[in-house]
C-alpha cells in the first residue's frame, strides 16, 4: 500500500493547464458549497473525512474524466461509478490542509492503478456531505498531464475502471434525472453502460454547469436505479 509520504505532487499547481480547462479552473475557484450541494458538513464537525479524486485526461474524444465501478459486494454504495476516492488516513495529513490532496491520489493509486506523478491537481471544491455513509468528502480536480494504464487493482473494491469523454457527459441524449425508490431525485448520466448517479452525478452536473460546459437537456426524462443499457 502506498503511504501518503510517498505520494508526489500532493500540492496545487496551476501552471501549464491545457487552454481547455480554464473554464474548470475558474469554476473551482469561485463555486459556493450551496451552489454544489444541500448537504453540506455537519456544523459540529461530525463526519468521516475524505477526498475524491476528479481526474481530467484527453483521449481520442477529446477531454476525458477518470471514473471507477465500486464492487457488487461492499456495505456503502455498492456497484455505483464513483471517482476514484476513499477516508484519509492519518498518514494524509490534515484534514484541513493538504490531507484531502495526499487522500485523493493515494486512494486512485490503490484503486486504479494510475501512476500520481502524472497527475497534476489544480483545484479542491468546497468539503460536502454525504448523509447516507457520513462522509464529509473534498473533490480534487486535477489534470492528467501524463497518463499511465489503469484498471481493477482489487476486485474486491472495485469492479471495472474507465474514462469518459466529457463529450459524451453534455450530450443531451446521455442526460435523465435518476429516481430513487424513496422519491429522491438527481442527475444521471447514462455512458459507458453505467448509470452513473447520487454524489458523483451531481459533483459532475455542477462543474459542467459553472464551467459554461452543459448543454441544455431534459430534466423531465426520469430513469430508475437499475437502468442498464
């Protein structure tokens, strides 16, 4: 497993962005925690701390981002796609300093393989809540400046590893609100034969939407969690 004490560019470094995340970059920079999310961190400090990892790459589409197919078998959002991610460890740091940023590469390391040193974070969203596992969670965007083969390290986390190109996210066709058996709703994105919903969805909705990147879709296009293509 690798400690935190080995994970290099655990710093923000805006320098040397391709011209086509300027928009990504200013979004992270200015987006209130309201504007991203109702559940936001206990005021009491409650919560689990931990760190996503929001990877940008280019593929042969274009623009990419870096996502992972939790496993069937785990107790807290079994079988979803979620970014790469996971709690800090104390090895992190502090919570409130560069921990989250040590957190989201070395929870991508172990969950899909990636090589940090190519990657390049450039930007951390508010700290928001997720009530139903307890998380306190800070997004970390970075950009994926040299990629490195990734896939399933643990079949046991994690089922598949894949990209999507963020064509394929704005793409009206590709856009729903998901429908909760309990009568919650959200955005969804239906790729790569995934639903991809819950806090991932709506990480992903708002950076679109604050990055000028979303087109308009229909809202009123409703499917349920067990969508499969």
């Amino acid at each position: 497993m690798t400690r935190a004490s080995d994970i290099r560019g655990a710093v923000l470094d805006r320098s040397g962005l391709p011209g086509w995340l300027e928009p990504m970059v200013r979004a992270a920079q200015t987006v209130r925690p309201a504007e991203l999310s109702r559940f936001l961190p206990p005021e009491d400090g409650g919560g689990r701390q931990s760190a996503v990892l929001v990877l940008f790459g280019e593929g042969e589409r274009g623009p990419e981002l870096l996502l992972m197919e939790r496993a069937g078998s785990l107790r807290s959002h079994a079988g979803q796609p979620a970014f790469p991610g996971g709690a800090l460890d104390p090895e992190d740091g502090d919570p409130q300093g560069d921990g989250p940023l040590r957190a989201a590469l070395r929870e991508a390391e172990e969950e899909t393989g990636l090589d940090p040193a190519g990657v390049q974070l450039f930007g951390v969203l508010p700290k928001l809540y997720i009530p139903v596992s307890g998380f306190v969670v800070t997004p970390v965007l970075g950009w994926w400046r040299q990629p490195t083969p990734v896939g399933v390290v643990d079949p046991n986390e994690t089922a598949r590893v894949f990209t999507v190109p963020v064509a394929d996210l704005t793409d009206p066709a590709n856009r729903a609100t998901a429908l909760h058996p309990a009568g919650h709703r959200g955005p969804a994105f239906l790729v790569e034969s995934a639903l991809v919903w819950g806090f991932t969805a709506g990480i992903i909705d708002r950076l679109l939407h604050f990055s000028g990147w979303e087109r308009p879709w229909d809202a009123d296009r409703q499917v349920p969690l067990d969508w499969r293509a």
